[in-house]
C-alpha cells in the first residue's frame, strides 16, 4: 500500500483501527501505520449501552495510547452521535464516560463535525452549531482532528462541503486543529468529484 502511495504522490497521514485484540495485534497495527507514514491511529467506532463496556475501552484506549506513544504516535478516539444520546443510567452519556477516563495525556479526540452536529440535533439542542463547539471546548482532551462533514437541510444526510447547514466557519474560529480531513460517506457524484468539492472549499473558507 506504501508503494501504492507513493506511486500516487500522496500519503496516509492517520487511519481508522479498531482497539487490537491482543498486544502482538496492536504491535501490527503500530508498525504498519509507521510503514505506512501516518501521524495519527484512531478507534473509529464503539457502541454499546453498558457502562462497564465503555469503561473497559476507555481503559483499553489509554493502554494502548501508551504504547502508540513509544512508536511516535498520536492516537485518538472519532465520535458519532450516539455517544451523546445513550443513558447509561441516570442520564450518564458514552462522551461523559469517555471524556473523564480517557488519559488526556495520551488520548486525543478526532471530533466529527456532522456526527457531533447531528447529536445536538438528536439531544434537541435549540443551537446544533453551538453544541458541537461545547463538545470541543468542553473536552479535557485535545481535539487535533476534524472531520469536516456536512449535513442536508432537508435530509439530515451527509452532503459535499458548503452544500449543508454546518457552520464551519462559526466552528473552526473557536478552535483550530492539526488536520482538517474531507469527508463524505454518501456522496451524490464520484468520491474524487465530492474529495475535489470538498478540498476546493477548505481552500477558501475564511474564518
């Protein structure tokens, strides 16, 4: 894939990895990243309504984060919306869970935009723009990545940059990040087409 890469004058700067089953597994992971040249390794998704799940990978995360940190990685965790609507009892969330036992020392956030606007949506925030800026104010760990996805008006789906509703502007001026990476799941036209709208706009935003 490295090879792949460089044959294509571009570079994987972060992934998408699950927390490893077992150490020679996160060993793997670590190296083939390095091999790889990213800067970032993150857990892309967790679900479960179970404090003691979340727990555990909170506790998993920031082991493994020490480990990442030998090989000169910085590893974070990527929300959806979820995180911010499942009761765990007595109203406890996944994102409070997580963001008081993550190590923030170790464990970096990787914040969502259209996931943590579409939580305010879902948690019938009056103001969805203003929730998704308390989620990476509020944080005590560092938000070092954005994904910067929008959200359709009428649909609620994901939609190329500059199409939606987000406030990207209101958003990146209350804090900036070390990656802003494009992203569309769904995208109307071809994935280079939607990565070409998306980067044209990143270009010109102004904030």
């Amino acid at each position: 894939m490295r090879a792949q890469l460089n044959s294509l004058g571009i570079r994987a700067s972060s992934s998408h990895d699950g927390i490893s089953a077992d150490s020679a597994a996160l060993r793997t992971k670590l190296e083939n990243a390095l091999i790889l040249g990213q800067k970032y390794v993150n857990v892309p998704y967790l679900n479960s309504n179970s404090l003691s799940d979340w727990q555990l990978w909170a506790d998993q995360m920031n082991a493994e984060a020490a480990v990442a940190r030998r090989y000169g990685l910085k590893y974070g965790y990527h929300n959806h919306a979820h995180e911010f609507t499942i009761d765990l009892g007595g109203g406890l969330t996944p994102w409070e869970v997580l963001t008081s036992r993550l190590d923030k020392r170790l464990v970096h956030l990787e914040v969502d935009l259209y996931w943590a606007y579409t939580g305010g949506v879902n948690t019938g925030a009056a103001d969805p723009d203003r929730f998704a800026i308390d989620v990476i104010r509020d944080a005590p760990q560092t938000v070092r990545q954005f994904h910067v996805k929008d959200r359709d008006v009428t649909t609620g789906d994901m939609c190329d940059l500059g199409t939606g509703v987000v406030d990207f502007p209101r958003i990146f001026r209350s804090h900036q990040v070390e990656e802003y990476i494009v992203e569309n799941d769904t995208p109307d036209v071809t994935p280079l087409t939607s990565a070409a709208v998306g980067h044209l706009y990143l270009d010109h935003v102004r904030y």
